[in-house]
C-alpha cells in the first residue's frame, strides 16, 4: 500500500469517528397546544354559556376636565365715567340683582352729567313755555303755521335730551359728584379687584366679576382619534366627589384646531350646577354618550376573569356543538371599556363563538388545580 492510499484511510476513519451517533441526534420540540379540559355533568348544570354577538351600543368616552364660569352668564363689570373709588358696597361671595349699587364713584363726569340734567330740563322747560304761548297766538292768527309747527319740533327735540340724560343717570348712577356703579346681571360676587381710593377709568376698569352660578362650562380635551366619536348634542354625565348624583350635560362646542403641544381638541359641555356644588377650576370626569351608535362584541363582565399577570381572558367553548363532553379553553382579550354589566371586547372573540358567563370563578379555580 501507497503512501498516498494510507493517508485516505486515516482521513476517512476521522470522519466516521467524527459523525455523532443517532442516539445524541436532539428531537424536535412539541408544538404548543392550548389547554382543554371539561366539566362533571353536575358541575355543568350550574354553569351558564353565552353566544358571543355584535350588539348596537353607545360607547362612553370618559374624559378628565376641568370646572369654568359660563362666560354668557359671566361679566365684568367696568365703570361707566372715570374717577375715586369712594366706598365699596359689596363683598366677594355677596350675592346681587340687576341693578344694585356695587361701590360709590367720586367723579367729575358725574358732576357734568347731573348738571347737563339740570340745564336740559329747563331748557325743556323753556321750550314748553314758548309752545304753550304759540298755540294760543296761532290761535288768535297772531302767528304762521310754521312757527308753531317750529315750536313743537323744538320741545320734542328737547324731550328727547333730557330722555337721553336721564337715562345716562339712571346707568351711571351719577348724581351731584359721585356715581353708582351698578350690577349688570344678577349672581354672585366671585372677585373684586379694587378697594376705596383706587382710581378707575371709564370703560377700561374691571372692579368686579359676576356670575351665575346656577350654569357652568364643562372643558375637557379630545384626541384625534376620539374626535369622529362626538359631536355637537351628545350627552354628558358629569361625576365628582362633591356631588350627589350625576349631573347631566350637553356637548355645546366642539374645538377648530388642535392644540401643538398636547395634540388635542377642547371639547365644552354645558350644563346646569343646582346649588353651585361645581366650582370654578375643579377637576371632574365627564362621560360623554355618542348619539350614534356602534356595533361592538359583548361579553357579560361575568365571564371576564384575569390570570396571574392581570390580563383579561375568558373560556371559550372548544368543542363543536353538540359534541360532548364540551370542552373549554382560556383565551386572552382585549376590553374596551365596560357598559352597565357587560364588557366591550375589541380584540380575541368572534360572533357567534360560545363562551362561559355565570360559574366562570369556579371554572378557573378547578383549572388552576389542572395546570
């Protein structure tokens, strides 16, 4: 034998030492199958099966928000003439009515005011005389037509200025060096913003905010996603620990833009605050109903239980219908959202698949056992 034929046999006995054996070759893995296990008879009859389907339900759309003044219940009220705060009249937390004196004005305008009165009132006065004296000297032919006619164009023009002065006194509520500044609509004195000595000009002081409690604004904040969800009319039930009961509201406004930074849309309810629990810059949750309806999955809260990582699932009847003994399997959901006493599932179910509602606790514990 060659040199070269040995060295073929050494290098082929190497890779038959080489070769691993069957019996280290490693099996294949086992594919995953899902757990089934089934019910005695007698625990069976205490069990209840529901048909899961697609039901017309309108979804609430909870949102956080946040308490404000109705601003068409709501005014500033500013001075009518420039001056001196002389006194303050009422309080924050006072309630007042329309017309009510608020705080007392030292005020040149006032003084010019009441004396353009004075002046136009006997110039009125005046007038009256002349006509008076007209008619009886046209009546004697003493004078034309048209210096009578004159006569009366006078007083009534004269009328019409002390009308306007008077007016201009009873909403100023001037009088001989001082003004009244009156409440512009009844409610509550929520804030004052000058004291007595503060100079206020006209027309561009805010003294006071008035509200009527009785009527809030409800603001909350929309995503992109949820804004084809609401609409203007929609109806709100607005929940918070000071109150009682749920109050009812209605989606009134419906934000234009979106915010760059938060990416949302104000959304305002509007709603009516008996007793004036609500209060400016509270915090609330605010369940906004959809006035259309949407099909949705549902499932009896019942039948939605959670496994050791607190995710959701439910037991599905694994077996065909009629075939016995039925069988069950877990299988995870996704919820979205709960109404009354049933569970909105959005993703894990089909129509038409049987799953278990009542007994379903019991059902788990006995599986628990099994695993």
């Amino acid at each position: 034998m060659t040199s070269r034929h040995i060295f073929f046999v050494l290098f082929a006995s190497l890779l038959v030492a080489c070769e691993p054996t069957a019996s280290t070759t490693a099996a294949p893995a086992p594919a995953d199958k899902p757990h089934l296990f089934s019910l005695p008879d007698a625990q069976m009859a205490h069990v209840k099966l529901v048909t899961v389907k697609k039901q017309a339900v309108r979804r609430p759309l909870v949102l956080p928000a946040v308490v404000q003044f109705d601003d068409l219940k709501t005014s500033e009220v500013m001075p009518l003439v420039s001056g001196k705060v002389s006194k303050v009249l009422v309080r924050e937390g006072d309630q007042v009515r329309v017309g009510q004196p608020m705080l007392l004005i030292a005020s040149p305008d006032s003084s010019d005011t009441a004396a353009s009165l004075q002046r136009d009132q006997a110039d009125l006065e005046l007038k009256q005389a002349v006509l008076d004296r007209d008619r009886d000297l046209y009546q004697h032919k003493a004078i034309s037509l048209q210096e009578l006619q004159q006569a009366e164009l006078d007083v009534k023009s004269a009328q019409a200025t002390v009308s306007s002065d008077r007016q201009r006194v009873r909403i100023t509520g001037t009088s001989t060096g001082h003004a009244s500044l009156r409440a512009p609509i009844a409610g509550v004195v929520v804030s004052r913003k000058i004291a007595v000595g503060d100079t206020v000009e006209a027309g561009g002081t805010a003294c006071f905010t008035v509200t009527d409690p009785s009527a809030v604004w409800v603001m909350g904040q929309l995503y992109q996603a949820d804004l084809r969800r609401v609409a203007i009319g929609d109806v709100a039930l607005l929940t918070s620990p000071v109150l009682d009961k749920p109050i009812t509201g209605k989606v009134t406004y419906i934000g234009a833009s979106i915010d760059p930074d938060t990416l949302t849309i104000p959304v305002r309810i509007s709603a009516e605050n008996a007793g004036g629990l609500l209060k400016q810059g509270e915090y609330i949750n605010a369940s906004i109903y959809p006035a259309k309806p949407e099909n949705a999955l549902m499932v009896p809260l019942s039948a939605v239980l959670r496994d050791e990582d607190n995710l959701p699932f439910v037991y599905v009847v694994a077996t065909k219908q009629g075939e016995t003994p039925v069988r069950f399997a877990r299988r995870h959901i996704t919820l979205g959202g709960q109404i009354g006493h049933d569970a909105i599932v959005q993703k894990g179910l089909t129509g038409g698949e049987g799953i278990l509602a009542d007994g379903a606790v019991f059902v788990q514990f006995a599986d628990s056992l099994e695993r």
